[in-house]
C-alpha cells in the first residue's frame, strides 16, 4: 500500500512532510486531493457521516450528495448507530477515478478535538486498508482534524506518525 497524504494547507503539508520525513514510502503533498487522489480517498467526517463541513464539504461537492447517503446509510447499519472515534469503514463512491472512500471520524460531532484523534482516526483507516485487500493500492488522506478539529498541524502530523508507525509493527 502507498500512502499519500494531501493537504491543500501548506502549513499542515509541511508539518506531515516533516513528521514523515524519516519515511520515504509516504508521500506528501500541498494542493487539491481531489485533482490528485486516485483508488481510495480517507474523509475524516464526523461519528454520524454528516459530510457539510471542512475537506467533506469538498468530498459532498466532488462525489454528489449521495456519497452522504451512502456513508450515513453504512453507518446507521451498525449496531451503534454511529461510527466512534478509533473506528472506520470503507464505502464504495461509484466515482470511476477513485472508487473507493474510508470513512475514519476525528470527532463525534463538529467540534475542537485533542490530537490524539488525528492519529486514532489513521491508525483506524489503515486497519481498514488491512482488512479489505482491495483497498491496499494507493490510499489519499488529508490532514486529520486540523480544520474542523482545530489540532494544530505539527500536533496532528505528531499524532498521525505515532499512529502509522504503530501500524507498521502489526
């Protein structure tokens, strides 16, 4: 699997480039992830797959409404209703370029979140990429909760490497 990483804020692209800097098999980017993204897409959307605000204000606009009809539909299948912080699950876009989407929520409704989300919610992504082969090509994500979330981007980018490094001792 190769990770991307793809925020449109150069101060947070820059803190992922310098956290991940010990690890060549990540890239990182600053610009559009949508005009980069291809396979698979992570949205850091909220425990409930409300999709109207930050990068999945984008995602909505990118893929139509019924990518939230999707994500919400998944999710309320679950037994609690909602998708925690920690968890993550894998939807299909029907968009030809990028087919597939990993829903890993950095809060349970709009709102400041400590940093360690950022990294619960990669750490949860990636299980997912673990779990279904069919995602382990290529996997963009964005900064995890440094909008909506308001973390800090070094804070964050820390928080995101603890928790790929973790998963590379699986």
């Amino acid at each position: 699997m190769k990770l991307h990483f793809v925020d449109i804020n150069p101060v947070v692209a820059d803190a992922l480039a310098h956290a991940f800097r010990e690890h060549p098999d990540v890239g990182v980017s600053c610009g559009d992830i949508l005009q980069i993204a291809h396979h698979c897409i992570v949205s850091p959307a909220n425990s409930f797959g409300y999709m109207d605000g930050g990068i999945d204000a984008r995602y909505l606009e990118f893929f139509g409404p019924s990518i939230q009809s999707i994500v919400q539909d998944t999710i309320q299948r679950r037994a609690e209703g909602m998708l925690p912080v920690g968890a993550a699950l894998a939807v299909a876009t029907r968009h030809v370029r990028i087919p597939y989407m990993i829903v890993a929520p950095t809060m349970e409704v709009p709102e400041e979140v400590p940093a360690s989300h950022a990294g619960r919610a990669l750490r949860a992504a990636l299980r997912v990429v673990d779990r279904e082969p069919a995602l382990a090509d290529q996997v963009y994500c964005p900064g995890m909760a440094t909008l909506t979330g308001r973390v800090p981007a070094a804070e964050a980018a820390a928080s995101m490497l603890s928790a790929y490094e973790h998963w590379l001792q699986k």
